[in-house]
C-alpha cells in the first residue's frame, strides 16, 4: 500500500464538473480509449528529442492486470480483455460492464450505470466493506487468506471479477479540492489517492482511479508491473481527452442519451465466516496502523519554475535536485544517500536506474552555501559545476552506464553461489534516505500544454523508502509552478515532511536570490 503503490491527482487548477457520476463516466471513458489506442498498435511512442522511441513493453500490462499474492513470492497476472470494470462505492463492490453489443459505452451511458450504482440502497455484505485491506497488508498474510478463504464458490467467483477486471473505480464519499489559502486540503487530497481509508482501495490491480463525491480525480497505481511514467502517460491522455471532447452540459452531466437496454451494474456475492470477517477486521486495524504514520505534504512553488531556470542554463531537474540536497543538509546536518530513478527504456523492456545525485561536487556546492563567507559568484560557479555533473550522471544512468542494477545482479549471483561479498554487503545496505523522481508530462500530442498549462496533472508521490528518511516526487507543471510531494514517517524522529516542505521552499528561494544579486 504505502511502499509498493504510488498516486496522481487531479489537475487541480480546473474542475470541468462537480458531478461525480459524470467526471467518473468520463474517466472510465477515456482509459479505455487509451486502451484501445495499446491494443490497435496506434498509441505513438514516446520519442527523445523526436529521434529515438523509448521502448513500449510496459503498456501491455497496463490493462487488465493484477498482483498476486504468494506466500514467497508474488506473481503479476495479465489476461487478454476484459469487457467490465469493478467500481467501490459505500462499502460495495460492483461489477459495470463498459461494453453493449461489442461497443464502448459512451460517457453519458456509463454515467447512467453510475448513478444506479450511487442510488443503490443495498448495503455492505458481513466481511465486504473492509475487504480491500487485505491487498493493504503484509503478503504472505494476503496469501494465506486468499488460499483458505477464496479457493471456492462466490467467493472465488467474486475475486476473479475483480481480478481480472480492466481497472477498479472507487466512488468516494468524501470532497477533496485545492485551496491556495488552505494547503492542508491538498494534503488530503494526496493522502486518500496514496492509501484512500485502507479498504476502499484494491492496491492489487495495475491501478484504480478514484472519483471524489464533488468530481475531483486521482488515482493509485500498482507499481511491480511498471514504472510511474506509463500510468502518467494514460493520465495524461485521460485529462487531454476531457478537455477536447467536452463531454460535460452547463449543470456538469454527460452530453447525450442513454441507451435504455444496457445490462445494469451487479452487486459482487460474498459468503464470509465469522472466522473470516474476523480476519479482515484484524488486517483493516494493520492498514490503518500504516496509515496513521503517514506524514504527508504536498507543495505547490508558484515563485517561479522552469522558465527562470532555464534562464539560468542550468538543467531543472539537476537545479532542483540540488535543492534537495541543500534542504535534506539543512533538515540533518548531514549528507544521506540519495537516490533519483531514471528510466532505462532506450533499451528493450528497460525499467529504471539509479542516478546517485550526492556527489563531491555537490556537496561542495551545498557547503558553500552554509558557508556565510562564501561569494554569490562562488555558490553560483559551484552551483553550475554541480549541475553538470548530475546532468551527467543522468544521462549515464539512461544510456546503460549506470552501477546500481549492476551490483544488485552480483548481489542476486552471489547469493545464488553462496559466495560472500562484504562489499557488495556494504553497499546495498546502506539505506536510501532521499528517495527522489520526477513526473514526466507531454507525453501526448493532444493538447498543447504550452498553451494550457492549467491542465497538467498537480503530479502524485509515493511512500519513503528508508523508516528514517523522505519520498520526494516532483512535476515542472509548465514555466512556473513545480509541485511537490513529500512524505516520511510520523514514528521517525529524524524526519518532519512539513518542516523539509519549508526547506525545500526556502533551499529554491536562497537559489533563487544567487541568480537575482547576479542580475
């Protein structure tokens, strides 16, 4: 849930409809034509400088996929179709079918079956309104309890609906908005797309996009089958086909007419012991446990964004990065391993690299900038040194020249061998203690976000990888906002996500006024 999971949110600074039948009809709408787009082969690839395509292996297990649990190791499933989806609303779960007569339901028609779904008074089975917090536990619990409880009849039956369902909905029943005045609402915002109550969530599936009772959107995506940027991308293009389909009246419901014969939404069957409901119950009070240490902020830095930076000629990811790195010194006195993901996919089915942004050139840098004797031509000198030796690191890491993945292979053959390594040891036990990515965006040509910056995606986050450390996930939404998604643990004394929220700012500020005296 909080370790293996990610999320994304809305893009906040519009809201095309406050009805949460018809945003979540669109939605579902939209994912499937990005699904149709994958399996006709017309989904363009991503290009690099329009030159070299990045390979596409990860988007076939964008759909109809699910983790499943193994008492030592868990295994992905993917199946070839799925004509339905399973929506969470209230404690139920709902199986919708998305097809009629080998057609795609349009928005208007799904945001028919929805309202059936919201307007049923059925309630919650005895075990089902918590069953979601199985996928939130620990797996080798999951395991067994799928094993004994879910080897036969509906309750098999039900599971399999949800297994290998295309995606899962969850119609929340709580509001979640953006406020520049009150921060902490976009703190619960990302709150309930990264772990929802712990149950209404199925933290399995490939991803789950979530619909808020006032039409607001996030989603949480499962990460073993792929890596963040593919879910962007279909965010992405959910948002983009929104925007130009418009698909919303004046009062926010879906344009068009229904189709009166569609087969209606079907309330899943399940048939739970005490002995079960029981155990659900005890693995809601661990999910919640987890949930509870959770510490997270979120930061929206509208002072400036990637057009100043750029006027610095500087790389804004290495820019910010080291804004990281003064922020982390300054919250710890101290420098910590700090780990930056970068994608390998100029490489047939590449996932992801290290990119280790600590260097001694930046840590040189960030010394000077504690140093109150230092020059602002000095910190800047230094700043730019810096930056090209991460820049550098980077593109390594992308072109196959990085060392992490190598030494977890040496690792893997020498645990295999049962030969010792105590430098292997050594190095792969150190914990990450900044743990660090960036959201990519205009990974579509539907929408030129150049010219409509508002619809970018507030970007998402994910858990800290190390107990006594942070997960920082970024997104450079346009010229001049870069969002900011901080989380650690409340159990740390080490770490305070809303006191390094403050250096972060404060880090990009002070790099800020170098560049301003310099003018």
């Amino acid at each position: 849930m909080i370790n293996s999971n990610f999320y994304g949110i809305d893009a906040i600074l519009i809201h095309p409809t406050e009805n949460q039948a018809a945003r979540a009809a669109g939605f579902i709408h939209s994912a499937l034509l990005f699904r149709r787009a994958i399996d006709r082969q017309t989904l363009n690839p991503i290009m690099v400088q329009n030159i070299v395509p990045l390979c596409s292996a990860q988007y076939e297990r964008t759909f109809n996929t699910t983790r499943i649990p193994g008492k030592e190791t868990d295994k992905v499933l993917h199946f070839d179709d799925s004509q339905h989806v399973v929506v969470y609303h209230a404690g139920r779960y709902f199986k919708l079918p998305v097809y009629y007569m080998g057609r795609l339901l349009r928005p208007c028609e799904l945001q028919r079956q929805i309202e059936k779904i919201l307007s049923d008074p059925s309630p919650p089975q005895p075990g089902e309104e918590h069953l979601g917090a199985l996928t939130a536990v620990e797996r080798t619990v999951w395991a067994e309890v799928r094993e004994k409880y879910f080897c036969k009849g509906i309750n098999k039956a039900s599971l399999n609906t949800i297994e290998k369902a295309a995606f899962f909905v969850a119609l929340d029943e709580e509001s979640y908005d953006f406020d520049s005045k009150d921060p902490t609402k976009l703190n619960q915002f990302g709150r309930a797309m990264l772990h929802g109550k712990g149950y209404d969530r199925w933290f399995d599936k490939s991803f789950n996009i979530i619909v808020a009772k006032n039409g607001r959107v996030g989603l949480n995506g499962e990460h073993s089958w792929a890596d963040a940027p593919i879910l962007s991308h279909a965010w992405e293009f959910c948002l983009a086909q929104e925007f130009n389909s418009n698909w919303y009246d004046a009062d926010g419901n879906c344009i068009g007419e229904s189709n009166n014969n569609l087969f209606p939404p079907s309330h899943l069957k399940w048939d739970f012991s005490n002995e079960a409901v029981e155990v659900v119950e005890n693995c809601m009070q661990s999910a919640q446990t987890a949930i509870d240490d959770v510490d997270l902020r979120l930061l929206m830095h509208d002072a400036y964004g990637k057009g100043f930076i750029k006027k610095c000629r500087v790389s804004p990811d290495a820019y910010i990065q080291m804004a990281f790195q003064l922020a982390y010194y300054r919250d710890s006195r101290k420098f910590s391993l700090t780990y930056e993901a970068s994608m390998t996919r100029f490489f047939r089915e590449g996932r992801t690299e290290t990119v280790r942004p600590v260097t001694t050139e930046s840590c040189a840098w960030v010394k000077s900038m504690i140093n109150p004797n230092a020059t602002n031509e000095e910190r800047i000198r230094l700043l730019r040194i810096a930056c090209d030796r991460h820049q550098k690191g980077y593109q390594d890491a992308m072109c196959g020249k990085g060392i992490d993945r190598h030494m977890f292979c040496l690792y893997v053959v020498a645990q295999y061998l049962n030969v010792e390594s105590p430098f292997l040891d050594e190095v792969l036990s150190e914990p990450w203690r900044l743990s660090t990515s960036q959201t990519p965006h205009g990974q579509t040509d539907l929408m030129d976000l150049r010219r409509n910056p508002d619809h970018i995606s507030a970007g998402g986050g994910f858990g800290p990888v190390a107990d006594d450390g942070y997960g920082v996930s970024y997104i450079i939404a346009g010229e001049d906002i870069i969002f900011f998604h901080i989380s650690s643990k409340i159990s740390s004394p080490e770490t305070d996500s809303e006191r390094f929220r403050r250096h972060i700012e404060q880090a990009l500020m002070d790099m800020k006024a170098l560049f301003d005296q310099k003018a």
